[in-house]
C-alpha cells in the first residue's frame, strides 16, 4: 500500500490536527514531499511536534523516513507536465549540472549498498538455464532494454528484444514464451502497464520472470521471480537510468563470465564482418582516403 492510501485509510480514526495535516497533503502531495516538517506544520496550521506525532501515527520512525516515503510515491503519480515544474528548483545551468550529477552518484551508491547477491546470483543462474531470453523495456526504459538486447545478442543464440509498435503486436511477441524461457521486464515510474501484463502473462506461463526496478513492493515485482532493484530518481521530467544501467551492465559482466568461448567465437565471426563491410573506422583507412561506410569519401 502506498503512502497516500495508507493515510486515506487512516483518516477516519486521526484526530483533529492530523486530519489537519493529512487534508493538506492528500491535496498538495507533490509540494509536501519536498517541504520540511516545519513548512507542512505552517501550511497544516499545527506545531512541527504535531507534524513528528503524525508521521509516527502512519507508521514511521520519523519525518525524514515518511518523507523519503513520499517521494518514493510520488514518483509513480505524477504526470509529466507536473514533473516539468521541478525545474522550477534549479537556479541556472551550473546548479543543475551539480544536483543532477551527484544525485546520479547518490543513486549509484545506495543501489550497491542494498544489493542482493542472492537476488543477483540466482537472476545470471535462470538466464544460463534459458532455451530462450525475452527483454522487455517500453518508454523511457526502451534504452536500457535495447543496450541489454544488444550485448545479450552476443552472449546467446536466441534473444528477442520485444518491442512496443503496437498493444496487440507487443502481446503476439511474448505470446510463444514457454516455461523453458525467461522474461527479464525493466520499468521504473511511471510503470508500464504493458510490461507489468507482459510478466504476469509469462508468469502464469510458467517461465521465469526477472523484474529490473526500483522497489520491491510494486505491480513490477508482483509476478517477478526475481528483483533486481536499481535507485531511479527524479529530476523533474527526466527520470535517472544511471544506477539501472549499471546493474545490467554488472549483470552482461557476469554471464559474460560463463560464456567465454561463446563469446569468442562471436567476436571473432563479428570482427571479420566489420572489416570486411568497414563498420568501424580504423586509422588505416583514413591514410588511405577510403570510403566509410556510407558510400561518402573519407576527409
């Protein structure tokens, strides 16, 4: 249950002050979750020992913990327009190169520190086990999936990277899993709607399902067999992919460990076509004035 049911479920039975306090931020939920105790009690017309009393009243150990809470929530409700007004928080381009930044490394960190092993371990374990590896990303979370589809391409024969063209082709392109294969779902808030069924419906197929998300009490992780959880926080209409990306790297790394030999000889295969269609461009063919791979003259 969510912070905002918790308290509309609570209501009734609150006094009158608490009532006070939870009136203004069931109405301002997207101001309050970046207000101090001190601002809600002001807004709320109550003391900030009143705003404390309240946060223990719902459940937590203290405002910063029911604030954090808060934001955590509010991610998942508000829409892109209301997201956009968070830039209203920045002073100039400086300040939003600092706190964007080092949000990045706060998320990366508190991602590591709460990682699971076991969760970590036992997702590189039903991947190895896969006849066939389904990824699913739609939105914002398409770049995360493309770049895992990309390198899972390497790593094994059979990839599908499930793509959202249309509602009834997206469900056609999951709809062959068996409980041989595996569905690894990446969504963060909003979440997709589209990969929660998609997971549910390999779920109840009986194939593993591994959900790439922030919290392990979301539609996300309802159906998943494993969570991996990665912080994503908001910087107004952007959402960070940063600590995301590095969990899927750290997951490529591993399962790259116990395919090797697969690996070399795809690279090996890869690297004689990339010559010989010069996808890439080496030093030898700029000496030579050869053409790059579009047809143009090379400067």
């Amino acid at each position: 249950m969510g912070i905002i049911e918790s308290i509309e479920q609570l209501y009734p039975a609150m006094s009158k002050s608490h009532k006070m306090i939870a009136d203004y931020i069931l109405s301002s939920y997207d101001k309050a979750a970046y207000m101090t105790a001190s601002k809600i009690a002001s807004a709320a017309g109550v003391s900030e020992a009143t705003v404390v009393r309240f946060t223990n009243e719902i459940g937590y150990a203290g405002y910063p913990a029911f604030q954090q809470a808060l934001k955590e929530d509010l991610k998942s409700r508000l829409t892109s327009v209301q997201r956009l007004d968070y830039t209203d928080k920045f002073a100039d381009n400086r300040a939003v190169v600092q706190e964007v930044m080092k949000a990045d490394e706060e998320n990366l960190k508190y991602t590591l520190s709460n990682m699971s092993q076991e969760s970590f371990d036992e997702a590189v374990d039903r991947i190895l086990k896969a006849r066939k590896i389904y990824i699913m990303g739609i939105r914002a979370s398409a770049p995360l999936s493309e770049f895992m589809h990309f390198y899972m391409t390497i790593l094994f024969d059979d990839v599908v990277l499930v793509r959202s063209n249309c509602i009834n082709e997206l469900f056609e392109q999951v709809m062959p899993i068996t409980k041989d294969d595996v569905l690894i779902g990446i969504s963060f808030p909003r979440y997709s709607t589209r990969t929660i069924n998609s997971m549910a419906y390999a779920h109840q197929k009986g194939a593993s399902t591994i959900a790439i998300t922030d919290r392990d009490d979301t539609p996300m992780t309802k159906n998943a067999d494993v969570a991996l959880l990665a912080t994503s926080s908001m910087a107004s209409f952007v959402d960070s992919l940063t600590a995301p990306l590095s969990v899927i790297n750290a997951l490529l790394v591993a399962l790259g460990m116990h395919r090797k030999e697969h690996i070399k000889h795809s690279f090996e295969s890869l690297e004689t076509l990339w010559s010989q269609y010069k996808v890439y461009e080496t030093g030898r063919d700029r000496m030579n004035g050869e053409s790059d791979e579009d047809g143009f003259p090379a400067p």
